[in-house]
C-alpha cells in the first residue's frame, strides 16, 4: 500500500488491464482513453440545460471528439448528491435520439450512463457499445441486461443513492472498504453471466465521498488496481476540487480536472471521463509520455 509515501503511484512492473472487452470490439488500454461526457439534463451539476436538446447534445458530443474522446458517456439523469430518480420514460426521450445520432456520426463507442436497466437495454439496441452503471447492478434486471446485449460494463463504487449517499459516506480505510464493495459487485456480475473481461471498475470519486475520502483514492487506488479490472475515474469537476481551490466553480475547475486525472493514471487507472476532453487530454498525454520513458 505504500502508506508512508507523499503519494502512492503504481508500482513500476505491475501488470495493468491492457484491453477491455465492449460490445461490438475492444478497446486496448495501453494509453490513457477519454470518455467525452454528454449531459441530456436540464440539472447536472456543472452544464445541466446546456445540451438538453438532440440538437445540441450531439453537436457538443462532436466537438469532444474533435477534441480527442475516446469513447462519449450519453447521460440523461443528473446523480448530483440530492439528485431525484428521473423516470424512465423522461431519460429514454432525452438520451435515445442522440445516442442514434452518434453511433451514426461519432465514430467512437457510445457509452450509457444509466441506472436502470430498461433505459440500457434501449440504448444498446440503438448501438451504445457500454453501459456505465453508477449503482453497480442496483436495477434487479440490471445484470441479465448486461449478460445479454453483450455491453461493456463499468460498475462504480456508490453508497445508497445520489439522494441519500452524503449520509453514508463514512469509512475506516476508504481504499479498502471500496475495493471490498466493488469485489461484491463484480462477483454478482459474474454470476449474472457477464465475462469479467467486459467489466471496468470505478472508484466513484464524489458518490458518498467526503473531499479526504476523494483524495485518498486518487492517493492510492491499489486495492482497487487488486481486483485486475480496467479503472476509470470521473474527477470532472468535482466538489472536492473545488474544495482544494477554495471555492473555484465547476465550470472554472478544468485544469484542477486534468490534474486529479494524471494522478489518478499514475495511480494506475486508464479511463478518464471528463468535460473538457482537450485539456485532460494534454496533461494526460505528458503523464504517458513520461511513463514511457521511463520504461525503455
Ligand atoms: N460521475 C457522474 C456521473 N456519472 N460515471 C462514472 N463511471 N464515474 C463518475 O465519476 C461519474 C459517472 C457525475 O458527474 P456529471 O455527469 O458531470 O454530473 P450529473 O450527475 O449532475 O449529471
């Protein structure tokens, strides 16, 4: 664990994830993948109403990948803390004319960002490639969803739900109780049918997380890194780094963004889901071509 370092990055020589199995393909994770989010929300916590249109939501989602994206993440439900569930039919209506129009005209995977499992299955009918899942399986259909459109899966860390998660944000040794909860949701996954070669992990940074509790993962996310799946991590913007800038707001904590993501690629994680691609792009690309020097 590394516990007397000033940081805690990956120990050189330990074997990382190189691929991840998606639907339709796999993405090789030898350098540092962008995941472009598009919010389709009238409320998420940094550009809720910016893109709440088709139209605009795909003209932003574009522009991501001008600016280097990977992969796109289409959500249609805010989880802020003190979030409401949106019901199924809004998120369907938000989400599934742009995720038609981008698996059309992105050129790279599309990801879902839901919680339900009626809302993923649409999505990958209409060729979403991933499902990203921030309640990790909470939808009792959720997993048989999963095992059998063949999507790609990323199961993040949450205490109860966006409305109740502050509460239960209390922990002894946040890195391990994580990894702890995580292994749980990845053996129910297994169980469900879903190959573990499609499954990501991720630590959940602002999802019942106190700001310490934040920045010790990013510190240290080896017991997470134990359990042998990609790690994606999603910094963006978040209160935490707000409260290391005293007070920046979400739209001015960019640069923080790309900082928290170095960190967290040192730390071994290699999926970045962000809101300004270009500039963690830029930060990332310096942090790969300094650990590539360091292996030759
Ligand atoms: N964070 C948010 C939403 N989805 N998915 C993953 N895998 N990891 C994250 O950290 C994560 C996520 C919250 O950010 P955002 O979408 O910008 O805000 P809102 O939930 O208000 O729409």
């Amino acid at each position: 664990m590394n516990r007397g370092a000033a940081t805690a990055p990956v120990e050189p020589g330990t074997p990382l994830p190189t691929v991840w199995e998606i639907r339709g393909g796999r993405l090789a994770l030898d350098h540092p993948r962008l995941m472009g989010i598009v919010n389709v929300t009238p409320d998420s916590f940094s550009d809720g109403g910016q893109f709440d249109t088709t139209d605009a939501a795909t003209r932003h989602a574009l522009a991501l990948v001008d600016a280097g994206a990977d992969l796109l993440d289409v959500g249609g439900e805010s989880t802020r803390p003190g979030a409401v569930e949106v019901p199924e039919a809004d998120e369907l209506r938000r989400v599934l004319p742009v995720i038609e129009r981008l698996v059309a005209e992105a050129g790279v995977p599309i990801s879902v960002d839901t919680r339900k499992a009626a809302v993923a299955r649409a999505a990958v009918a209409a060729g979403a490639a991933i499902v990203n899942d921030v309640s990790a399986l909470a939808d009792p259909e959720m997993a048989a969803t999963l095992a059998d459109t063949g999507a790609g899966a990323v199961l993040m860390h949450m205490r109860g739900t966006p409305a109740t998660m502050n509460q239960l944000a209390r922990y002894r040794d946040v890195g391990r109780e994580v990894a702890d909860e995580l292994r749980a949701a990845l053996r129910r996954a297994k169980e469900a049918g879903i190959p573990v070669a499609r499954v990501a992990l991720d630590p959940g940074l602002g999802f019942a997380k106190r700001t310490e509790h934040n920045l010790q993962l990013l510190r240290d996310l080896s017991p997470v890194l134990a359990l042998g799946r990609p790690l994606v991590v999603g910094p963006s913007r978040k209160r935490f780094l707000g409260a290391v800038l005293e007070g920046a707001e979400p739209a001015g904590r960019d640069v923080a963004t790309a900082a928290a993501c170095v960190v967290g690629f040192a730390a071994g994680a290699r999926v970045f889901r962000v809101h300004d691609v270009a500039t963690a792009r830029q930060a990332l690309a310096v942090a790969a071509a300094v650990q590539a020097a360091g292996a030759s």
